[in-house]
C-alpha cells in the first residue's frame, strides 16, 4: 500500500491511519498516480469478472457497496485514451464517470474485512505498470460487460435472432 498512500495529500498520514486500523477507508485524490473509472455495479462486476476470465491486464478494483459502484483503476492522464477505445467499440454511449484531476475517490484500507462497505475485488499489491493495454482491456471488457447484462435484461421478451417467436429458448 506504500504506493497507493503516496497519493494522498499527506502520504505519512495515510500510512499511519492504515497502519492503526488497516480496515480504515481513506480519501485520495485521483490524477496524481492513478485516475479511476466508476461503474455501476452490476455492469461494473461483470466488467470486472469478464477481464478475470478472459485473463486480460488488471489492476487495482474496488467497489463500494452502499454506493453500488465498481471502480477501474487506470494510469492517470488515461482519460482521452478510455474515451477514444469506447467510442471505437461501442454502438451506443455507456454510463460511467471518470475521476482524473480534481477528484477524489475513498479506498478500502489494506486489510478490509467482508460485509464492509468499501472492498477491493482486485487489491493493488504494487504500483501497476502504465500500459495502454489496461486501458484497452477494461474499455474493451467494459462493451462486453455491456452487451451481456443488456441481453440478460432482455431475456425471455421475445426471440430477435431473425427467426419466429416460437423459436425463442424457454426455461424448464
């Protein structure tokens, strides 16, 4: 978490509110080391189980639970990038809110314990590279993720693969 705390606007702080009560969430602006992209959760978990089965670049998730939000951590100044993929691979605009400079976002502590508000899906165990390639992937996961809780939304309004209605799948 060394990495992590050096964001804060008081680094020394941050290490010792953590090392006091590793559970504790903490504020840390984005922009500095890292920007975030928020997702709602049910699209933002399945985003984050797509890139986890596809075996594509991760870094740090987190999710706040009473706020149902999941969210990306991205290289910061990553921005134009994310937005440029999205628009290449999206036939319509999604929903989700960048945090760069002039943002804040709380962290779970080290060491959160289930059941707690703020938790991490994927902890930052140390600084992640900045790739573009993790940028892609969550963008790129993000339109599948998409895709799939849409077509699940969808499920059993009627058949829309070109054939009959009497051809849609039914439940058992």
């Amino acid at each position: 978490m060394q990495w992590l705390s050096a964001a804060a606007d008081n680094p020394e702080e941050c290490r010792e509110r953590w090392a006091a009560d590793p559970r504790s969430p903490y504020a840390l602006p984005t922009g500095r080391l890292f920007d975030v992209v928020a997702i709602e959760k049910r699209l933002g978990v399945e985003t984050f189980d797509q890139l986890v089965r596809h075996g594509m670049p991760l870094g740090p998730v987190m999710a706040d639970w009473a706020a149902s939000m999941v969210g990306f951590f991205l290289p910061s100044g990553s921005r134009e990038s994310f937005t440029h993929m999205l628009k290449n691979e999206a036939a319509g605009s999604l929903e989700y809110r960048y945090l760069d400079k002039g943002s804040v976002v709380v962290v779970p502590g080290p060491m959160p314990l289930g059941g707690e508000r703020f938790a991490w899906l994927h902890a930052p165990v140390r600084r992640p590279e900045v790739t573009l390639g993790r940028t892609a992937a969550v963008a790129a996961m993000l339109v599948a993720a998409s895709v799939v809780v849409s077509r699940a939304d969808r499920y059993g309004q009627g058949y829309t693969g070109g054939g009959s209605e009497s051809e849609a799948p039914h439940a058992c």
